[in-house]
C-alpha cells in the first residue's frame, strides 16, 4: 500500500502511513476506552504484539492478563453511561 516494509497485518494496523488518518482515529478511541478501565490506558501495552492482540481481539486471555481486570468488571459487558 505505502511500498515501506511488508504488508503484514501489524505493518497496516501500526505503521502504514498510507493509513495513518484512520489509525489516529481509532486508537483515540481504543486509548479512551483502556483509560476507563485502567488509570494506565495504553501504556499497559508494552510490546507491539499486545497492541496488536488488543486491536484485533480485545476480549483475548491475554488482554485479559495485561489489564487485569477485577471478576466483576470483567465479566459485565462495558456500557457507557
Ligand atoms: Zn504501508
């Protein structure tokens, strides 16, 4: 698409530049939501891999175990109020 790097799925999800307008637009909103449930929001997410696991399935075991979520509020389906 942009012609740097290989087309893998973390290259369009974290580097192409050719999609950087929606990428800000969307990890604004994912960065919202993580803050909501933890005071640390994004930071949590350490390695490339995590944010990419995160983007792709944030419902995943190891989401799970980089947020840390208390049983109750892991098993509620998150509303905003
Ligand atoms: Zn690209």
């Amino acid at each position: 698409m942009c012609g740097n790097g290989d087309e893998t799925l973390q290259h369009f999800l974290l580097d192409c530049e050719k999609l950087e307008g929606t990428r800000k637009i969307g990890t604004k909103m994912l960065a919202e939501i993580i803050k909501e449930i933890h005071p640390l929001g994004l930071l949590l997410f350490n390695t490339r891999e995590d944010l990419t696991q995160l983007i792709m399935d944030c419902s995943h075991k190891n989401i799970k175990r980089i947020i840390q979520l208390p049983m109750d509020a892991a098993t509620t389906p998150y509303r905003k109020s």
